[in-house]
C-alpha cells in the first residue's frame, strides 16, 4: 500500500511491490536500469520505492491495481511559499551607488526569489527536524537535486532567476542565509548600476566634467574639444593636485578613441549633480550660495533681543565723494534700527567697532540688556575674535539670503526710503516700480550726485520713521511700533550689559597711571577712583593702567574702567563735575554738596590707610645681652602724659567730626 514520507513523497516498499503481482528481478532490473529510484534503503523487503520514479507503464498499472490511482493518494509539498513584504519594502527603498531606484520590475523578481529561498529555508528545517526524531541524517545532495527542481517549478507562479543547477541553488541560498539572517542585497545582480551598458564610462564622465570645470569657463563644444585633443594624444591633461598625468590610453576602446557627439557631452554635463558640481568653480561661491544650495525655512522667535544681525549696506544715492555704506545693526523680531556707523568708501574694521559702540549705547540709554546672538557677515568679522566672549551665540551667515539683515534692509530700503524719495532703484530691475530713471547728458548716463552729509542726514530721519512705525505683525503686536516691540518685548533671561567687560573690546583705550593712590588722566581729564581697595589689585611698584572707556552722547567722558594686563582693576568716574568753587562768598548749594562728596571720600582713604596701620605691629630691635641686662635692671617707674591729638598726623576717624564745617573754616 502506498505510503507518504515527511516530504509528501509518496512511497512503496519492495514488499508491496511483490505483493502487486510484480517480481523481485522485474524491482531488480527497474532500479539498475533507472527506470525507479529509491526513496529510502531497507533491509528485509523495506527499501521504499519513490511510486512517482516509476517509468514503466505496465509495471503502474499493476501496482494502481493493486492499490488505487496514485494521483488520489494525498500529496503536500514541505515548501510553502509566502510573499516576504519585508523583502519588497527592502527592494523598494534600495538605491544603486549613482542614487537611482531599482527598476519596478526587478523589484518583483528580487522578492519573488527572496520568498522561494525563504520556502527553501522553512523546507530544510521541517526536514532535519523530522530526520532527527527518526535518528537519521538528511542526505544534502538529494536534497538539493530535488530543491532545484522543486524551484524550477515555482518560477512559473513566481518569476525569478532561472537556477537548475544544484550547486548553483545551494551557493545562492548559502548567501542569502548567511549568518542565519536574510541577506537581501546578495540577491542584486553585481551590474546593476555600474557601467556595462553605458557608452560613456564613469570614468569618461568625470574627465568630461574636469574639463568644464576650469576656471576659463568654456563652452561644450569647447570641452568636446579638448577632450577629443587628448585621447587622440595631441593634449596633455593632468591632476593640478596630485600631479597624476592622465592616459589616453585608459579612455579608448580597443585601441581606440571613443567617438561621442557635442549632445552626448551636453547631456552628461546638464546632469543636475554634474552642474551643481561644478558651479561654484565656474561662477564663485556667492552665486553658488545663492542659486543652486539649499536654502533653511525658519521662523521669528518670540522676544527682541534674542538675536542681532549686522551687515553693511552701500545707499542708493551717489554723494559727490563718492558712495556712502553704511554698517547696521537690526533687531530681528521688532526690526528696530540701530544708529549705523557711515562712511564714504568701503566699510573697514573702525566702521565695524562705531557700529558696535552706537548700539550698545543706545541699549544702554533704553536701558535694555546685552542681546543672545549676533548673526554676521564672515568677510570683516573674521577678524574680531573676542565675539563669542560678549555674545552666548555668534552666527556666520553662509549667503546674504540666509542673513536676516538683508531682509531688514530690503524692508527698509523700498518701505520708507522709497515713500520719502530717498532711494533709487537699479536700472535693470525687473519690475518698473524699481526701476531707476536715468538721465543721458551728451550720450553718456548722469548719476545725480549728493553732499554726504545731506544723504546721512536723510537716511537717520528714515530710520527715526521706520522705528516708529507700527510694526508689520499687528495680530501679534497691536498697535505697538517697532520701539515698543524693542523696549517691551525683549527677551526675560537676558543678562544686563557690563560696561566694564564689554568697553573692552569696544571702548577707545588710553595707556595711564594712578596718581598719587587717587586719579587717573583721561583725555586731559582727571578720573577718582572708585573705590580704595583697587589699590590692593595693582602689582607691586606698578602703577600702569590701561583706561577703556566711550564717549556720551555730548561727547563727554563719565566714567574709565581700568585694566591691568587681563586684570580688572576697577571703574574711575570723571572728577570735573564735583569740583567747588573755591571762593566761600559764590558758593551754592551744589558746590557745597560737592565739597561733601570730596571730605567723605577723603575720609574714606584716611580710614582704608589707617585700618591697614592698626593692623601692623610696632617692633623694636636689641640683642640677646640686651634683653639680660634689661632684666637684671628693676624698671623705674615713669608718669604717663596724655598725647595732643593729631599728635602723629592723623585725626581720630571714629569722633563725630563735621567735615563739612571743618573744611570750610579751614580755608
């Protein structure tokens, strides 16, 4: 009777075959002659018969006799195969090393064959599971004979690669398994992507776009040229790097020069990636920036103050020295202007640092803390290292796109500017309404000219009107300008400015001394100290200092913060406006509180010296007989006298003494 193996193959054994009526040299002649095969080898009549191996018909029709039609017998496959999703996901995303998709088609064929090997997995386990329960070993060659064909029929439901050969079947799997995990890019066809089918090589590719890439711009059909030149031998072309000459050699087939036409060349150098390549080489790196590299999508934060930008702007109007630039400084979230620093000719780095100081004065005459961050320009800025050490964040701009200064300006430019007739347009603008108009005077174009100091003036009353008015975001900010926005608007965690470390890197500096432990000189100016205890910061027998310090408004110095090397020393206010009229009979009141202020702070300094007195000893000197012959001597007994006071110079700090009246009646 017919029996099914754990593969589903369906067997008979040699017993049955005899009791079907069949001989055992009828088996005997079938197996040696091939027209049967063994499904399994037995003793005592057990060897079993593959029935589907069995090739001659009357020996069939015998056994079908005996027991039944061999196609009713119930046959399942130990292979099943399902569609891996995973696989096609896989595929799908996969890209080749030039970053193109795998085609849709070969994306079927990879999963298809993915999910057969898969099925060729499952199959092997159930297998040698099954063998090792019987305590038997899964013979692999037969497998594999048998697993080839098994895929060969399973490529008409899911087509694939074609592979009979089992060797062939069982490296490919090996492959894809190894390491136990599916390996799916083993699958891939090692062509895909390279340069088999295509006529101008990578290699040609990257020569064909070297050649455009020089700095002489030239034309396509320039570079078809010289490419021609140099596989025929005629030019020399070679790495400007590297020193590497190239070989012509390498870039014919079959001893000779590929022949390519102007619109293959034209093609390959149009490639996007090509173009882009090389358009900062053949046009700069500000149109690169500007045309072809991706640019950020940002938005405004919530507070002003949060961030500055700065940049330098030449005015539309031609002043008879010349033209007039001007460096700004632009809150970002309120737009507000700061005063620039203007000047004739291209800015320079003191055109920078009187930017810098107009701002930082008039934050400080807004009372308003030190901004988070400055966005800038590279090309001055390059050179002032001491940013990030007054700045939490310091941005150097990559395009004048990605600079929120430029927008600012351009707001700015045709907002007011325009509207009081201060500004003139290109005369290539696209659109009219930018368009200049311009005058031709016996056949060449008259620009008007300006006296600088009436285009200056023009431009601050301009920025005195745009920071007034109401700011473009109303929803947000209603009814509030671009000075309320500023003032009320500006970030909580900022820190307050400190004049003493920021004058430092933007404040004028004058090399000085300290006078007498009391002053400093100052732009023929007398500056007290402060503070006493600045003198303890001084190095010994040193009394260099440099003073940092800016000018007011009226262009009056307050205040000098001073420096000893790396070392603050303290801050030195201007003496002029405490001095007293010295005649008793004209003074006022002011002058008497100023008297005031000069006794109180002499006082200070009589008190700070006598305080360090107190604490030194008062030492005598004598020699060791001394001291002996001073014990032996009974001391004499002497009256003590009261000292005058002011006996050493120096009165008596802790009375109640009214310096006021003392001074005045010491006059």
């Amino acid at each position: 009777m017919y029996q099914q193996l754990e593969d589903s193959t369906i067997v008979i054994t040699v017993n049955d075959w005899l009791r079907a009526g069949l001989s055992y040299n009828q088996y005997n002649h079938d197996l040696k002659g091939g027209f049967l095969k063994l499904a399994r080898r037995g003793i005592n009549g057990n060897s079993e018969i593959d029935v589907t191996s069995i090739r001659r018909p009357e020996r069939l029709r015998k056994i079908e006799a005996a027991y039944g039609k061999i196609e009713k017998a119930k046959k399942t496959s130990i292979f099943h195969v399902d569609i891996d999703t995973e696989a096609r996901d896989f595929y799908l995303t996969f890209t080749t090393a030039e970053g193109a998709p795998i085609d849709p088609q070969k994306v079927e064929e990879y999963t298809n064959q993915a999910s057969i090997l898969n099925a060729l997995k499952q199959g092997i386990e159930k297998q040698l599971a099954a063998r090792a329960r019987a305590g038997k070993r899964l013979k692999m060659g037969e497998f594999w004979k048998d697993a080839a064909q098994w895929y060969l029929e399973q490529i008409e439901d899911y087509p694939c690669k074609a592979i009979g050969n089992p060797r062939s079947l069982e490296r490919v799997f090996k492959a894809y398994i190894k390491g136990g995990r599916k390996n799916y890019e083993t699958l891939i066809h090692g062509n895909q992507g390279n340069d088999a089918a295509r006529k101008v090589s990578a290699r040609m590719e990257q020569l064909l776009v070297a050649l455009w890439r020089t700095y002489d711009k030239p034309f396509m059909n320039v570079v078809h040229e010289r490419y021609l030149e140099f596989v025929s031998g005629s030019r020399i072309v070679f790495d400007k790097v590297t020193g590497e000459q190239f070989d012509p050699k390498d870039f014919r087939y079959k001893g000779r020069a590929m022949e390519i036409s102007d619109a293959t060349v034209w093609n390959y150098l149009k490639d996007h990636v090509n173009e882009t390549a090389v358009y900062a080489d053949r046009n700069g790196n500000f149109d690169y920036v500007n045309k072809k590299r991706p640019k950020q999508k940002r938005k405004l934060g919530r507070y002003s103050l949060s961030k500055i930008s700065m940049d330098d702007v030449a005015l539309s109007r031609k002043s008879v020295r010349g033209w007039v630039y001007k460096y700004i400084s632009v809150d970002v979230l309120s737009g507000y202007w700061f005063r620039p620093a203007y000047v004739v000719g291209k800015p320079t780095l003191d055109t920078v640092y009187e930017a810098f100081r107009n701002m930082f004065i008039e934050l400080g005459e807004l009372g308003l803390p030190q901004p988070g961050e400055l966005e800038v320009e590279h090309a001055l800025m390059k050179h002032l290292d001491w940013l990030p050490e007054v700045f939490q964040h310091v941005r150097f701009a990559k395009s004048s796109t990605d600079k929120r200064a430029e927008h600012a300006i351009r707001a700015f430019k045709y907002g007011v500017s325009k509207k009081e007739g201060h500004t003139r347009g290109r005369w290539y603008a696209k659109h009219e309404a930018y368009r200049v108009v311009r005058n031709k005077v016996e056949g060449d174009f008259i620009e008007p000219e300006f006296q600088p100091q009436t285009i200056v003036a023009d431009d601050l009353a301009d920025i005195d009107k745009h920071n007034n008015e109401l700011h473009p975001l109303q929803k947000t900010y209603p009814g509030m300008t671009r000075r309320d926005v500023l003032i009320k608007h500006f970030n909580p965690t900022l820190k307050n400015i400190e004049p003493y470390y920021l004058y430092r890197f933007i404040g004028n500096e004058t090399e000085t001394s300290i006078n007498n432990n009391d002053y400093v000189q100052v732009q023929q100016m007398d500056f007290w100290l402060k503070d006493y205890t600045m003198l303890k910061r001084l190095k010994p027998n040193n009394r260099t200092v440099m003073a940092y310090w800016l000018p007011e408004a009226d262009g009056s110095i307050d205040k000098v913060y001073l420096y000893q090397g790396d070392t603050f020393i303290g801050e030195a206010y201007n003496s002029t406006k405490y001095e007293y009229n010295e005649f008793t009979i004209e003074r006022t009141e002011t002058d008497e509180a100023n008297m005031l202020h000069q006794n109180k702070r002499n006082a200070k300094f009589d008190k700070f010296i006598k305080e360090r007195r107190e604490e030194l000893p008062v030492v005598g000197f004598e020699t060791p007989e001394q001291q002996a012959d001073r014990a032996e001597v009974t001391p004499e007994v002497i009256d003590e006298t009261v000292q005058p006071k002011n006996y050493d110079g120096y009165d008596d700090l802790d009375e109640d003494i009214d310096w006021t009246s003392r001074a005045i009646n010491s006059l």
